[in-house]
C-alpha cells in the first residue's frame, strides 16, 4: 500500500501495459480501462485485503482483482454482466474445457436438425435467419447437459459472444439494427455459419483465459452476484473501484437485449422494460412520474433541475433528481461497507442533459462528504480513445475527458 499521488504514478505506468486478453472475453459497452483498478489495487491494498466492485459492469475489476491476488466481490443489476464477469475469472480447469469443447463439436456434427424450442425474442424472425436461430437453440441446448455450473456458464457466455456476429443486427453499430449495409450483405448473399463461429470464438476465448488462469498468484474468494448497490447492504471491503453508469449516457440494456433473450435472462418485454427501469440512470419513465420536480436538497442541483422542468425537459429534471438521490444512496451503503481507512475510486463524468451542464464531480464530492467520505484527489482523466470522443445522444455535447474522484473513510 503506498497512498494517493502513488496512485496517479503507477497508473499513468499501468496505462502503457497491455491489458489482460481476457478482459475482452465478451462485448461490453462501458467498460473502463483495467489500469485503473490495477493501479488503485497496488496503491491501496495489501495482500489479504478486500476489494469491492459496485457497478461491476462485465467483471474489470474483478479480473484485476483475481491477478493482484486480492479477494474481493460484484455487483451489478445486469444479469448478463454478472454472467461474464464470472466466466472470465471462474476457477477452471483448461483441458476440461477444452475436452468439453470437443464433446460439444462432436454434438453439433452428429445433431439430426431435430425440432429444438427456441427461448422468446421480441421480433426473433427480424433479427435471425430461421436456421440461424436454430443452430442458436441447438447449442444452448447442448450447453445447459452440462452438469457443472462453471463450465456450463463459460460455454453460455461463449454463446452470448456470437449473438451479434451472426445475428441481422450490425455488429458495428452500439445498439442493435438491421441497416441498410448489413440489408446490402445479405442481398449479395453473406454466410453465416453459426456452428463454425461458435466453436472458433470458444477455442479463441479458451485461449484467452488460459493465459489469464496462468497469470493468477492464487485462487482467492470472488463475490459476484447480481444485486442493486444503490439498495442493498454491500460487504465490508477496504477498497472500491468502480464506473458506475452515467447520467443521460447510452441506454445499456438496449445493448445487449438479444444476448439477454438468447440466454433467457430476460422472459419477455415486460421483464426486459421492469429491469430498464430499476438501472440508475433509466430514463424509462412515465409522464405522471415525473409530473413534479425532483428534491436533492442540493441548492446547484436542484437548481438544474428545476430549469430543465421550465424548458420543457420533464423527464430528464426527473431522471437528474432521481439519478443523485441513488447516488447518495450508493454513498451511504459505500461509506457503511468501507473500513476505516478505505478508499472508494470512482471514474465518472461530467454531464450533458439537454444540454443542459451538469458538473457532476461536484455533486458526488458534496454528497459523499454528507457520508463520512472525503475527496482526496479529484483529477481529469482525458479520453484517447476515438469511440469516446463522440456524442454520447443527440442531445449531448462531446466530453473531452472523465474524471477520478478517490475518496477516502476516515
């Protein structure tokens, strides 16, 4: 354990390392960048010590965590997160995965096209060719003869990862759509093989984990599970590392809706709009929701939102209010889950709401030092990506960089 401006040092170090391939294990929008935990790990912890992940997203941290050889726990309300995060850092044995491949080929060659159930997808025959769709089912049905939950869930999230890849939807775009290229592919007669895909993307992805699974010091505890960060009691801990989502950013259910339907996460459009709702930044609101403003008890805050309320923005003064009071929510459960000592590091950002300036460091610093959590450093993080320095929704403006907030419990 070193403290604060050691952190800064060995992350701008961390960030010239490769990244572990297995982090890029399944698709994922939102991800952060794995120097940070990595960095935030060797700076505050010691061996033996707790480190916690909140918004866990697809498991950043915790593979981070299971190299450091630290123990720590997840969560996240995205069942399919908690489902990748899982197969990236589960204890298993490589040539059982691989012998379970084989036996899974070996189905996939010897299968007589029986009639196989297909899970419930909102608009299936638009995104999936009819024998897309049943090769689909006919993996998953193999997948789920296996008896351990490990294996069975690597080889489902495996599955997930091709989703896209043979699906109508265009893999190059973040939110699923049957365009006009993807139209133009298929009029010129574009082949998809979903057997072939699947077996590469295992044997690709299996390499990428054994080379993780060499890299661990040891096998440590992970707590990984779906849960609401916002609302539940969360487990002591003497770090967190976290990206929670941001305010009037991506919808990231919509994401990944036909891989929670393929995975039957999701048992129809009810269950995937209930769960939309429950996310911290949801804008999945009706009008006599939002019907009044919003109270903070932020004097800058709530100043914000009752502008957005005289524009003509309802909704979003009402998602904005809503948004920070699960924030301080969070930071209360943070502020009881953390020891004395420890340190919570957040990398988040500034908002655009209707474009509308929302600073939002300055709120989570004011709210936070409300729960006993005080800043200790507070310092931009500029985006080099390109994918980043576009507009998050049409409302927005371009956000040159996020910030890192490290807090620490005194």
């Amino acid at each position: 354990m070193t403290g604060v401006s050691s952190f800064f040092d060995i992350l701008a170090h961390e960030k010239r390392r490769p990244r572990a391939p297995v982090h890029s294990l399944h698709r994922y929008f939102g991800k952060f960048i794995p120097a940070i935990p990595r960095a935030a790990i060797n700076a505050f912890t010691e061996p033996g010590q707790m480190v916690g992940d909140p918004f866990m997203g697809s498991g950043t941290t915790a593979v981070e965590t299971r190299l450091a050889g630290r123990e720590g726990w997840g969560r996240d309300l995205n069942p399919l997160a908690v489902r990748v995060a899982r197969a990236k850092t589960a204890d298993l044995d490589l040539h059982h995965l691989e012998s379970l491949l084989s036996t899974l080929e070996s189905g996939l060659a010897a299968s007589k096209e029986d009639e196989i159930e297909l899970p419930f997808c909102t608009n299936m025959e638009h995104w999936f060719r009819p024998e897309v769709a049943k090769d689909l089912a006919l993996v998953k049905s193999l997948i789920n003869g296996y008896e351990a939950e490990p294996e069975r869930n690597f080889f489902l999230v495996c599955l997930s990862a091709i989703i896209r890849e043979v699906s109508n939807a265009d893999p190059r775009h973040v939110f699923p759509g049957y365009s006009k290229r993807m139209r133009e592919l298929d009029r010129l007669g574009r082949m998809v093989d979903v057997r072939r895909t699947f077996v590469k993307g295992c044997q690709r992805r299996i390499g990428h984990y054994a080379k993780f699974r060499q890299a661990w010091p040891a096998a440590m505890s992970l707590d990984l599970r779906v849960g609401d960060s916002c609302t539940d009691e969360l487990p002591p801990c003497d770090l967190m590392v976290t990206n929670p989502p941001y305010l009037g950013s991506i919808r990231y259910l919509e994401t990944m809706k036909l891989e929670m339907y393929w995975l039957s996460l999701l048992a129809d459009s009810e269950e995937y709009r209930l769960l939309d709702r429950q996310l911290l930044a949801s804008e999945r609101w009706y009008k006599q929701e939002y019907a009044q403003p919003i109270s903070t008890g932020v004097s800058g805050l709530d100043a914000i939102i009752e502008r957005l309320y005289h524009e003509g923005h309802e909704k979003m003064g009402y998602v904005t209010g809503r948004y920070f009071l699960m924030i301080s929510a969070f930071l209360r459960s943070a502020s009881g889950s953390l020891r004395t000592g420890g340190h919570l590091v957040v990398k988040m950002s500034d908002s655009f709401v209707r474009i509308v300036t929302v600073p939002a460091h300055e709120y989570w610093i004011q709210l936070a030092a409300e729960h006993g959590l005080d800043v200790v450093a507070c310092r931009t993080d500029d985006y080099h990506s390109r994918s980043l320095l576009t507009k998050r929704n049409s409302f927005s403006r371009m956000l040159p960089h996020d910030y890192l907030l490290v807090f620490r419990r005194d």
